[in-house]
C-alpha cells in the first residue's frame, strides 16, 4: 500500500498495481530531462496542466524508478493502462500531487496567500 505521506502513489499499468515516488533523485532525472534548473521550474512547467505524451512516459518512469522499479522510458511508453489516456494523465496529476501538494487546495491556497507563504503549484490544476 502506499503511503501518502511519503508523496508515493498506487496506479494499474500492465495488470499490475504498481508504487509510485517522486524521489529527490527522480525530480533531479525530471528537470534533466526537461532542462529545468530547479524544482520551482520544474514545477512551473506542470502548474499549467498541459502535458505531452512524453511528458507523462517521463514523469511515471521517473515514478517508478523512485519506487525502485527498473523501467525505462521505453518500457513505460509501452505498457498499457486500463483508463487509455486519460488513465496515464490521472496517475501523472496524483504523483505530481503527492510530490508537490495537494489535499483540500483551496484551503491551502487561502491560508498560504493570507499568510504570505507559497501556494500550491497545482492547486486546482491537475
């Protein structure tokens, strides 16, 4: 089971329930990959909740190498998931969520900006 307050998901690919995270090491994999310079830019590129086909195969593989999983780009952008698309969009909007905020966002987002803090990248965008 995973465990949400460690930013790890579960998702179905191939059959299989499979753990996902977002560790340090594949947030650093994710702004190689899309040359950002920092995890703020990297989570700037997601605020917008576009996402390309390549960004999802990057971003669940990235996933599954920080559950310990041993697959690469190519093996994810051949597995299959039940949903289609929109499945692989779900679990890319729930790892981004659990790696970078989430829960009631509207809440979080009120009490951040009345106290001055950052708010949540993905509030209501994923």
């Amino acid at each position: 089971m995973a465990n949400k307050h460690r930013g790890e998901i579960e998702a179905r690919l191939d059959g299989s329930t499979v753990k996902l995270v977002l560790t340090l090491g594949a947030l650093a994999e994710l702004e190689d990959a899309f040359g950002d310079s920092d995890m703020l830019a990297l989570a700037a590129r997601f605020e917008t909740g576009r996402l390309s086909a390549r960004d999802c195969v990057r971003v669940i593989a990235a996933g599954l190498r920080g559950a310990g999983h041993s697959a690469s780009d190519a093996d994810v952008a051949a597995m299959k998931c039940e949903a289609g698309a929109a499945g692989y969009v779900d679990i890319v909007a729930r790892l981004l969520t659990a790696t970078f905020g989430g829960g009631n966002a509207e809440v979080q987002n009120t009490t951040a900006e009345a106290s001055g803090e950052a708010r949540d990248p993905f509030a209501g965008t994923l």
